[in-house]
C-alpha cells in the first residue's frame, strides 16, 4: 500500500513539534563593527548527561521529488541539526511519536536558506538534499551509547511537491 504526502513549505510555526527552525530572520543584534547581523541562539541543543557536541560533514546523494520511503529514525539521547553548505532546498520527514513508535509523516521542504535542529527523539527520514552537492554541517551527539533507533512502515509513503 501507498500513500502520497504533499510537501510544506518550512516555518517555525509548523515544525515546532519537531525542532528549530535555523534561519536568517526576525531579531538580530549587529556585531563586526555593524557589518554582521547574529540571529542569536536559534536552536536548544540537547546531549544528555553523558554526551557532548559534535560537527561532522554529511555528503549525501541528492534525491528527486515526487520521493519514496518507509524508513524513519530518531536518536534518543541527543538533538541533532542539519545545516547544509549550499543554497539548495531539502526535504525533512518527521513524525510524532505515538507510544515508542512513528505516528504519520509529515513533509516540509526547505527554501534553501534554512536548515534545521531536531529535538531529541524525533522520528525521521533520512537526509534528503534534492540538488548536489549534498554538503551539511551536522551537529549532533558524540557519546559511548548508542543513539540510533529505526523503524519501517509497513506501507510506502511517496512525497510529492
């Protein structure tokens, strides 16, 4: 069985359940002698006692829309953002968690000036950058446990713009 998701578009508002929302708008402070504007402390990072801040580099294969899936992850002892090095849009997947498991997806497609933190614990798919390079800085946990758990659906989920 299928079902089809219709993408939207990205803002604070509609992805709070989830994470932050990083972006250049609203409230700044200028720095650099004026000729920076900070967007200051846009997101709550979140390790858990017994781990500490990371940055990789994530170089991901881009994918197309209309995009089909069924696996979902979340890592539960820590946040993780996903911040990519160039202008191009993404697409997030989450879904709410329903007692320990993955409730029904969402879609959100970036505008290729935002990138996201996911709150710890919250499902979702896999970095999906739809144009090369896939470049992302992500920070996450580093820790000595475990902090991946996966999930299939039995259906399949296709994603449409």
């Amino acid at each position: 069985m299928t079902q089809t998701i219709q993408t939207s578009p990205l803002t604070a508002a509609a992805f709070a359940a989830f994470g932050d929302v990083l972006e250049a708008s609203g409230d700044f402070r200028l720095i650099n002698e004026g000729l920076c504007h900070r967007h200051h402390d846009r997101a709550t990072l979140d390790f858990g006692p017994e781990g500490r801040a990371g940055i990789s580099i994530f170089d991901a294969e881009p994918r197309a829309l209309p995009y089909t899936f069924n696996l979902v992850e979340r890592h539960p002892e820590g946040s993780q953002a996903f911040v990519p090095m160039s202008q191009h849009p993404f697409l997030i997947i989450v879904a709410p968690d329903e007692g320990g498991r993955p409730g029904a997806p969402q879609a959100f497609l970036t505008n290729g000036k935002q990138g996201i933190n996911l709150h710890r614990g919250t499902w979702h798919g896999v970095l999906t950058p739809l144009a090369a390079p896939g470049l992302f800085v992500v920070v996450d946990r580093i820790g000595a446990t475990a902090n991946l758990e996966e999930f299939r659906y039995e259906e399949v989920f296709h994603v449409t713009a």
